[in-house]
C-alpha cells in the first residue's frame, strides 16, 4: 500500500469514490465547478500495488479559535473507501500519515465530523462540540420591543463588516473557525433566497447580524450573532417581524445558549446534537500555544500520556505554567514509568479525555469519577484550576 498526495490525473478516480462513498451524483456543472477547485496536494490517497486509489481524505488547512487564541487546525473530511478496500487498514494508514503531516505543518489540533464517533475514537478524537437544536412555533418568538440603534437589511453582504461580528462573537467560543473572505464567499454565502440584516448600534457600530430564509412557512436561521444584550434582542425584535408570513423557527445555538429562559413559553422542542470531534495532533505544541488559567508561578502536574497513533504524544510529562499562565509539557521519558504512575501523583489519561478537557468543557474531577482518568485529588484539582471555562460551539460544516 502506497499513501500520497493526489495528483490533477487522479480527479475522476477520486471524483467517482466520493460519489459512491457520500451518494451523490453530481451534474457536468458540479463537476467541473469542482474540477476547477480541486487542490490535489489538500487530497491524501492510499493505492494498492497497482496503482489504483482505494481509500481517500481531505486535509484542509484551518485555524480554529481556541481559548480567544486561532490555533492552526488540521481539518479532516471527505474520508471515502471503496467496499472491496475496506478492513484492510486504508484509513488508519491515511490517519496516522495525516496527523504526522499536521504535525510537521504546525497544526497542533484537529477536527471532523464524524460517519460514526465510535470509529474516530479510536483513532484518538473525541467529542467536543455539541450545539442545541430548536424547533418552535411563531408565538413563541420573543415579543417585539423598541431597542437603541437600528437594524439593516444588508441587501449585498459586506464581508468586512460580517466577519467583524463574526470574529469577535466566534472568538468567544472554543471551536469556531477563522474565516477568511473566500470561505464567506464560497462556503457561507451561498444560501439561495436567504437574507442578511445587521444591527447598529446608536453609535453606528455593527453589533450582530441575522442570516436566514424564510420559505414554506417557516423561518431557517442560518446564522445569528449578537456581540450584546441590546443587538440579541433588536436582532429577535426583527425576527418577530416576520410572524405573518411563518408558522415555525429552526435555529442551532450553543449549549450556553438560555433562549429558553427569555420567553414566556418555554415548552418548545429542543435537542442536544453531537456534531464536531477533535484531536490534539501535538501535546508539547498545544500546551505552549493553549491559554491557561493565570495562576501561582511554578505549579506543575505530572501527566502520563496515551496514543497510540502519535507515538510523539505517548509518554510521561510535567506539565507546568507561568503566573501568566502559560503553559509547557516537558517529556520526562518514554511512557516506561506508566503503570508506577498510576498509584501516585500523575494524572494518567489518554489523548482523547486531554481532548476533553481542554477542548471540550469537561472537568477533570467529573471525568476522573467516571473512569476516564486516574490521579491524586490535588493534581486534579490543580489542573481544573488552571482549564478557563469556556463553550465550544462550531457554526460551520466542512
């Protein structure tokens, strides 16, 4: 088995397996649309020995927000093998090469959306994004009130002034991805008959903004931002506005989300959807670039390290910070120490519980009492001290 790029000669082998895999039939439009923006050194292959492309994975090159800093992020998608190559290793070989090349690109991190979350854990994600689903009727809609400021109709989007928003509210959030202008373009603003109003406040600042469409009765919300309390409810002031031509609201929130508390009914549908997995490609890396909690100078933990597919990741560490708090994982050896660890101080987990806790909100102390790790109550506690809380919520799809 041969694992490498793609060339532009291997298009309409990889167009035809993605078919297959995702079901789809694309158009001659589709297809030489995606023709003309296939970047076959993004594409990663696994070829038997003659030559023929078995198993596939896009790599795409990212930043995510993480703890208010953008943090290079490797995005995995598109991950497709032919029925006759499967069992045989393809995807784990195109993995375990895809986090080897994440690493050497300085993407300590990695996302996907995973066919199944069993399958990518063991490959060392875990889930960390989780957002809300609401489906409620018209009446449940915030009542209309007067706010400061006023709210637009963007007729043509100005991407400056969107991801202004944009950036500011995604900051906010563990997750979210940096956009850049062609993302908007060719990724967000894409959504046929769909509309854009943005709020101003009384200063003519922009302070949030509302995508959506409104068809067959029912009002789909893309996308909702509010920097401020005043711009959330201008923002559902306009949505109101709307009540005579829709019957229902679809919209994704974070799971910070307290919409349900602001309105007099709260007894409307609403789901929990694991969406997104992520992976620590490189510990050391991630440590020094992660924002901890400030805190005493010189605390440390230790910290035994499980993965199987970063060989770099698996070993014992001391973890440590600064009174800033910025942080650096030293290896002390080569994981021999593991199971004297596990009687002591250390904190002994793997690499997707780390993933868990400093990428998606989970506590330390909860995840040692389900099982999931294993050390001294003060070395767990030191490290929840030093996690800043924060929500991880996505508003994107690749």
């Amino acid at each position: 088995m041969e694992i490498r790029q793609l060339t532009m000669e291997d298009f309409e082998n990889r167009a035809a397996l993605s078919q297959f895999a995702f079901q789809m039939t694309w158009t001659e439009e589709q297809t030489a649309a995606r023709k003309s923006g296939f970047k076959p050194e993004q594409d990663w292959g696994a070829f038997d020995e003659k030559g023929e492309l078995m198993s596939a994975l896009l790599l795409l090159p990212l930043e995510a927000w993480v703890q208010g800093r953008k943090l290079a992020m490797g995005g995995v998608a598109g991950v497709a093998t032919w029925p006759e190559a499967r069992r045989q290793g393809c995807v784990s070989r195109l993995l375990s090469h895809a986090l080897k090349t994440m690493r050497e690109q300085g993407q300590s991190v990695s996302m996907l959306h995973p066919f199944s979350f069993p399958f990518y854990r063991k490959f060392g994600y875990e889930l960390t994004i989780e957002r809300k689903k609401y489906t409620l009727d018209a009446k449940h809609l915030p009542p209309r009130g007067e706010a400061p400021g006023r709210v637009v109709r963007m007729t043509a989007p100005d991407i400056g002034v969107l991801d202004g928003i944009y950036s500011a509210y995604a900051s906010r959030y563990n997750g979210n991805l940096v956009r850049t202008p062609k993302w908007w373009e060719t990724r967000i603003l894409t959504q046929e008959g769909s509309n854009l109003a943005v709020y101003y406040n009384e200063s003519d600042v922009p302070e949030g903004y509302f995508y959506y469409k409104a068809k067959e009765r029912i009002l789909t919300v893309h996308e909702m931002a509010a920097l401020t309390e005043t711009a959330r409810r201008a923002l559902w002031s306009y949505a109101a506005n709307h009540d005579s031509m829709v019957d229902e609201v679809a919209l994704l929130a974070p799971m910070d989300d307290q919409l349900p508390l602001m309105l007099s009914d709260p007894r409307f549908k609403q789901e929990i959807v694991p969406y997104f997995m992520s992976r620590i490609v490189d510990a050391e890396a991630f440590a020094k670039l992660y924002a901890w909690e400030k805190g005493a100078g010189g605390e440390s933990v230790l910290l035994q390290l499980e993965d199987r597919h970063a060989p770099w990741n698996d070993g014992t560490f001391r973890l440590s910070w600064s009174e800033e708090g910025e942080g650096a994982l030293e290896r002390l050896d080569s994981g021999s120490g593991r199971e004297s660890g596990r009687g002591g101080e250390a904190i002994v987990c793997d690499i997707q519980t780390l993933a868990a806790m400093l990428l998606g909100g989970r506590k330390p102390t909860w995840l040692a009492s389900v099982g999931r790790l294993a050390g001294s109550a003060e070395s767990l506690r030191l490290l929840e001290r030093r996690i800043p809380e924060r929500t991880s919520f996505l508003m994107d799809f690749f």
